[in-house]
C-alpha cells in the first residue's frame, strides 16, 4: 500500500477547492487535512496540521501563495508545496521557486496528471507544469550564459577574439594572420590575458575558454 499522504489545499474558489478535494480523496492514499481560504489561513493552519503536501493558489487575498509558501516551507518541516495556477506566467513561476516551491501546475492539468504530480512531490521529487518546462530551461541557460560571460568582462573585444583563436590551437603568427595583426601584438593580447584571467599558459587558457563556452558567447563592449 502507498504511504497515506496528508494535503492541505488552499484557494479562495470554494468550487476549485471542493472539486480538488473531492478528486484527491478518491486517491485512497490522500487526505485532505486541512482547507483555507486565504494565505495567512493556508499558514496557520499548515502550521497546525504538518501536512506532507500543500497546495497553495498562486492569487488569494490578502497574503499571495508564494508568500504562504515562503513561510510555509520556513516553519513547517517537511511539508512540500505545490502552487496551482490558472497562469502560465513566467515571473509567477520562477517567484515560486525562489520562495521554495517543489511543484509548479497549471489548472488546465488533468487530474491523473496532479495526482501524479502530488505522488512525485511527496516522496521528495520536483514537478513543474510540461506547458512550463521549456521556459524554466531556457531561463537556465540565460542564468548560465551571464555567469559563463562575467569570466570575461575584464578583456576587451580584441583579446576576446585573440582567446577564441587560442582555443582553436592557433600559433600567434597564425593569429595575427586571421586578425591582421603583428604576431608581436598578438603575443602581447595573450599575455595580458593570461594576466587579467590568472591562467599559467596557453593550454590553461584554452581549457578556461572552453569550459566557459567562450565559442556560444556574444560577447560585447
């Protein structure tokens, strides 16, 4: 047999909340611990109740879900939250998940999908909504590419073009050649960036370059 889970749902429709709890508890391993209206009650009572599982509308008076969430996922140990919401909102979604959210699901889902998802979340996995997962992706690489690109921002433009030639294994004449550049000027854009960057040789720098992506940034200055 699963292990029984304890819910808390919160939502200020009294029909959404009913038809959730209502296709919860025909899970004969669910039960709805505890109903609130608004975020201080999803709070206090999630306080109360020590549910395994919240699932908390993004939008209710007062106090928002992601708010309750914070606090939710603060104070009460080991309860994991799920926000429900009508929107497919990019800035609600990655609100969510800063403010701690295991789970993240559209209402539009089906409700074999949130018992699903509930199952996952419960037992200590994350679930975010299909219809979001390419925007949490694409928000990664964006994080990613910032990070990757900072490693750069001491060099100007020309010793970014003389590091992405090292990376390829190019010669300084060989450089120079491609750049227009004296093989001596070249020499000295290599060593100001084995300077700026801290790096020990060539190879060093082509193995930095690399494992920063260098080759995909659009760098400017």
């Amino acid at each position: 047999m699963p292990k029984m889970v304890n819910i808390l749902i919160a939502d200020d429709h009294a029909l959404v909340s009913r038809g959730l709890k209502m296709l919860l508890e025909a899970q004969t391993h669910f039960k709805v611990v505890a109903e609130a209206n608004t975020g201080q009650e999803a709070i206090d009572m999630a306080q109360a109740t020590h549910p395994d599982v919240a699932i908390l509308d993004v939008r209710m008076p007062g106090i928002s879900g992601i708010e309750a969430c914070r606090q939710i996922v603060t104070t009460v140990e080991g309860c994991k939250v799920i926000m429900l919401t009508a929107y497919a909102e990019d800035e609600l979604l990655f609100a969510a998940i800063e403010a701690g959210a295991a789970g993240y699901v559209l209402k539009l889902m089906g409700g074999a999908e949130l018992v699903h998802a509930i199952e996952h979340i419960s037992t200590g996995e994350g679930m975010i909504d299909p219809a979001m997962t390419m925007t949490v992706f694409k928000e990664m690489r964006k994080i990613a590419e910032v990070q990757h690109a900072a490693e750069f921002v001491t060099l100007t433009s020309q010793e970014v073009a003389v590091l992405r030639l090292v990376m390829t294994g190019m010669s300084n004449q060989q450089i120079g050649v491609d750049l227009y550049l004296a093989e001596g000027t070249v020499r000295n854009y290599v060593s100001s960036v084995l300077i700026k960057l801290d790096l020990p040789n060539r190879a060093g720098a082509a193995a930095f370059a690399t494992k920063h992506h260098l080759a995909d940034l659009a760098l400017t200055h």
